[in-house]
C-alpha cells in the first residue's frame, strides 16, 4: 500500500508526527506498507517560523508551501491513501482537502485541540493567527474516510462531524526507548529533568519559585531540554536546545522528570508526549494534574501529582530522599508505558484503519472504533 503523508513540519521535528505517523510508518514498513512523507514547510520556512519578526521571509514560506500542495494535487491517484496529520496546509480553509477527497480516500489524525485558537506565543506569530482557519478541522473531518485521535475528548469533538472516529494514543516504541541504566555513582548529586519546546518554556517557568526554594533544603541539579536559556538561582543547571538524537540520552541522564502544566483549555486536552517518555525510560515523574495526566500517572504509585507549590517540594523531596521509591515507581511508570502506550502494538490498529479505508482489508485486529 501506498500512503502520502502530508504534514505540516519536516521529519523528524514535529514530536506530534515523530511519535505518530512517522513511528507507524517505521514499524509497518515491514508489513508491505510504504510511506512518503511530504512537510508543508520547506528548511527556509521552518528556520524561519519560529523565530521572532522575519514577517516577509515567513509570508514567502507560506506561499511556497501552498504552491507546492497544488503542485502535488497531479499526483494524488498515484496513492492508496492519503493521510493527513493535521491538516494538508498551515494556512486558508479546508479547500486543498475538498479538492484530495475526490481523488483518493482521506484518513486525518491529530493528537491536540486544533480545532481551538492556539494559545499566544512568544514567536511573533500573533498577527498570523487569522490564517490559521481553526475551524476548518470540522470541514477535514467531515471530508475524512476515518479520523484517527489521541484521547477521548478529541474524540467526542471529531464525532460530531464523522462516525468513523478512532483513539489511538501518542505511543512510544519500547524498543528505542530502552529502561535508564542504573546509577553508579551513588554520590551523585540527584537530576531533576525536564523536556519541552519553545512554546512550553513558559510552563517550566511556573515551577521556578518551587524548584529555588527546593535548592535550599535538597541536593539536586537540574537538566533542561528544550532552551539553552534557563537557570536556577543556587541550583546547578545544564540547558540545551531540543535535538531528536538527544532525546533518550538526555532522558538517561535524569532521575526525575517534572511537567508542571497551566490549568487552561488547551493544554486539558492535550496528549502530553513528554511524561510518556520519561516513563517509559523507567523515569518516575511529578506532574500537574491536568487533562490526560491522570490517566498516565496513578498518584504515588508509578509517579505523583502535584498541584500547589508546597505539594511540589513535598513530591519531589521524597524522590531525592529515596532511590528506592524512585526504582520502584520508575519500574511500574515503564511497565504502564508497555502495556498501555506501545506503538508496536497500536500500528496495528493504525495498519488495519488504513487497509479498510483503501479497500484493502484483511482479517487482522479490529480498531476500536468510538
């Protein structure tokens, strides 16, 4: 089978389809599944995008992006299916997808609320937001032959304009994902982690007071990934920008993660990738209790959750104090991650959707369609 990926960002950046369809496509390569991946965004637009001002580079992107997706519309019978994660084009209504859906069936999947305004950034993006058409997703899913999300509330959005809806959740290849290697050095200062992106710098900035005050009563060092720009006043602090071949190795540096999380719309229904992968490295973590949270994290048994600052202190105290506690729910956070989260055993749902959307199907497991 043939699929067109059509996404917004080039491979290997976007951690939505990093850990969704470009996962898939890996695993089910081996299964007479062939995947080519087309981003919207060329390397001038993406150098460009998320970086202050650069307004005219930025608007010239666009329109090369646009043209190119027309420019590909000669091609679209050349697939079985086409498969969009997100949306075919960062800007306009939904009119690329009404001219693909009459050529070749549509399977769209996403992982996070589109359908809602994003929320502010600090890029200089603003005055772009218009262009984003936000409510051009019901228009996607109502064109979509199957729409694929990553949790239930993306779900009851998607079945008011398809029945054909199916949860599949953000999913971690345990076998890339190896558990952290056990700590030598028992000595050794305890690492505090965290991992994130331009846009949830901001989160991590919320837990500063906690994390300072911590400083003064617990021995610990912080490890950031995702900005080379932060640092902690008397804790000993190492920050980097975010690189994909640094994901797992900066994960087996850490002994605890943190994702403290804004109590907002936006951020309630969101998939949350990065506490899955702390987890599934055998990391224990402290989170916010937020939206999907708490069906990832059992508090106090395969990690916490923390709401108030001293909650915070309090949590992550008794991790630093006790490697023990830190083993054991490391262990029972990385056995969650497998049981419930493994892309090996959930690319089989995806292959099977995909086979029944092309008229292809075979007997294989059934997708849990909702």
């Amino acid at each position: 089978m043939k699929i067109l990926v059509l996404a917004s960002n080039p491979p290997d950046t976007s951690p939505g389809s990093r850990f969704r369809v470009e996962q898939w496509a890996k695993i089910l390569s081996s299964e007479g599944f062939s995947f080519t991946y087309v981003p919207f965004d060329d390397d001038a637009l993406y150098g460009v995008l998320y970086s202050k001002g650069k307004v005219f580079a930025k608007m010239a992107g666009m329109v090369r992006g646009v043209s190119r997706r027309i420019g590909l519309l000669r091609h679209i019978r050349d697939y079985d299916v086409i498969f969009l994660f997100q949306e075919a084009s960062r800007v306009g209504p939904a009119l690329l997808e009404r001219l693909i859906a009459r050529k070749r069936p549509i399977v769209l999947d996403f992982c996070d609320p589109i359908y809602l305004p994003p929320p502010p950034d600090s890029t200089g993006n603003q005055r772009f937001r218009f262009l984003k058409f936000v409510h051009k997703t019901a228009s996607i899913c109502r064109l979509s032959s199957h729409v694929i999300v990553g949790n239930e509330e993306l779900a009851n959005y998607a079945r008011r304009f398809n029945p054909k809806v199916t949860i599949v959740p953000i999913t971690i290849d345990m076998e890339d994902y190896r558990p952290r290697p056990v700590r030598t050095d028992v000595k050794a200062a305890v690492v505090i982690g965290w991992t994130g992106s331009y846009s949830t710098v901001p989160h991590l900035e919320t837990l500063r007071g906690a994390l300072e005050e911590l400083g003064t009563v617990r021995k610990f060092e912080m490890r950031v990934m995702g900005t080379d720009k932060f640092s902690l006043a008397g804790v000993p602090t190492a920050a980097e920008a975010w690189r994909s071949e640094r994901e797992v190795p900066f994960l087996h540096q850490c002994d605890i993660g943190i994702m403290p999380l804004p109590d907002d719309p936006w951020v309630k229904l969101r998939s949350h990738l990065k506490v899955r992968q702390f987890m599934a490295v055998g990391v224990p973590c402290v989170a916010s209790p937020v939206g999907i949270i708490g069906e990832l994290i059992q508090d106090g048994v395969n990690g916490f959750l923390a709401s108030t600052e001293q909650e915070w202190i309090e949590k992550l105290s008794s991790l630093i104090d006790d490697p023990g506690l830190r083993k054991q729910m490391g262990e029972k956070a990385r056995a969650t991650i497998a049981e419930k989260y493994s892309g090996r055993v959930w690319a089989r749902t995806v292959a099977q959707i995909l086979r029944n959307v092309a008229g292809k199907s075979e007997v294989a497991t059934t997708p849990r369609i909702s």
